[in-house]
C-alpha cells in the first residue's frame, strides 16, 4: 500500500500503459483521477478499479487549455494532487518524404507541449504536498529509430525536460523521472501500418533484444516503483523498461 491516501493523476487512462497503471496504483491505494481524450473510456476505467475515490475526466493533450483545466478540475474535486502521471501519447511513423507538417506537429504538441502544460498547471500542487511527476519517454528518446522524427524528437525532449524539471525543483521537494519503454503490446501499437516502402531491418535493429514486445504491466510497475517512497531519491533519470534495446 505504496500509494495510501495518495491522489494520482493517470493521463491516458483509458487504454493501454495509462489503464494499467491507473490499475496499478489503485491496488497499492491510490486515489485515481483517469484522465484521457476518451472521456467515456476514462470512466470506465475508473468504475472497474479496486478501492473507492477514483474518477474519470475528459481532457485534450494537444490544447494548453484543457491541460490546465483538467488539473484545475482534478484538484478542485480531490483536494490536493500527490503524483502526475504523463502517460498519454501519439506514435505516427513514415518515411521522411511522405511525412507530413501537420503529422509532426501532432506528435510533438501530444507527446512533448502537453507534458509541459500538464506540469506547469500541477507543479504549485505538487510542490504542497511534495510530489512526483513520471513521464512517459521512449527507448525511443534514447536510440534513432528509423521513419520515427517526429516521435523520436518528441520523446527525447520529454527527457531533455524532465532533467531540467528534476534540477529546478529538487531542492524544494518535488520528483520528475522517466520511463523509457521498448514496444509496448497497447492498442496504439496494434494498429500502425507497415508500408511497403519501409525497410523491416531498420527498425529491428532497435528491437528488444529480449524477444516479443513487453506488456503495459511490465511499465506500470516501473511508474508504480518511480512514483513511492521506495524511490525517495531518485530523480531526473531516464528508466529503461526495453529488454536491452538500447543497451547496446
């Protein structure tokens, strides 16, 4: 019971790496606030986890507006915010050339602008009761990985900013680590396409060397560990969760 009397901000909740940590940390006692794009999914999340508390909120990633409503809202309804967890995220992928302006500026304002916002507005919040914030990153933020800028880009700077977080806040309380999975078995995944003129050995030389890819629990439990006590000094690093992908 890591997280007893604990409220917890899970973005991305409805699906996925956001769905099992919100289930994750209601186990270990959190108070939940699910908060997605998908409203409805959200919610139903909320429904299903153990414990009492939890609640479902809909919200828009891309708009800074949404972000800081959201927040607003969350603590406005909670009382106090102990834990931000940025999970919710956007992969397109493609060839340079066929890769277009509007693709790579959703993916970037998604993955890196909402993790900004979502930080700014729950930072006062965080440092009250002296909190943490976990980021999703990617193995992806670590190692090139062919026909991905635009997500590659977008996960290195979600490192890039969470050590600058991390440096600014340290001395007054408040934690900011990231994760850096391989690929996650998540409905996001299950749905890219493969073109036909993208090269299969160039993305498999970024495989996981462990085999398959890992499951949304494997993930959860990394963010469940970053997020406690258990983790009391750790802060600005990059956690990989990828089979020794990026090891080398």
């Amino acid at each position: 019971m890591r997280y007893k009397d604990k409220d917890v901000i899970v973005t991305g909740a409805a699906s996925g790496i956001g769905k099992a940590t919100a289930i994750r940390l209601a186990v270990e006692g959190a108070r939940i606030i699910c908060a997605d794009i998908d409203e409805q999914g959200a919610v139903a999340t909320a429904e299903n986890l153990s414990g009492t508390g939890h609640y479902g909120l809909g919200f828009d990633g891309a708009d800074a507006a949404s972000c800081r409503e959201m927040i607003a809202a969350a603590v406005a309804r909670s009382g106090k915010l102990d834990m931000l967890c940025n999970i919710a995220g956007v992969m397109d992928w493609g060839p340079l050339h066929r890769f277009s302006e509007e693709q790579f500026d959703r993916v970037v304002r998604i993955n890196l602008n909402s993790l900004y916002y979502l930080a700014k507005a729950a930072m006062p919040h965080l440092l009250a009761t002296r909190g943490n914030i976990v980021n999703m990153s990617s193995a992806a933020g670590l190692v090139g990985i062919a026909y991905n800028s635009a997500y590659c880009a977008s996960k290195a700077g979600v490192l890039a900013m969470t050590k600058s977080l991390a440096i600014e806040f340290a001395s007054q309380g408040v934690r900011v680590n990231a994760i850096c999975p391989t690929g996650v078995k998540t409905p996001m995944t299950g749905t890219l396409d493969w073109p036909d003129d993208m090269d299969p050995a160039l993305l498999m030389r970024n495989a996981s060397k462990m085999g398959d890819m890992i499951d949304p629990e494997d993930v959860a439990a990394a963010v469940a560990f970053l997020g406690s006590t258990d983790a009391r000094t750790i802060s600005g690093i990059s956690f990989p969760v990828d089979g020794a992908q990026t090891a080398g």
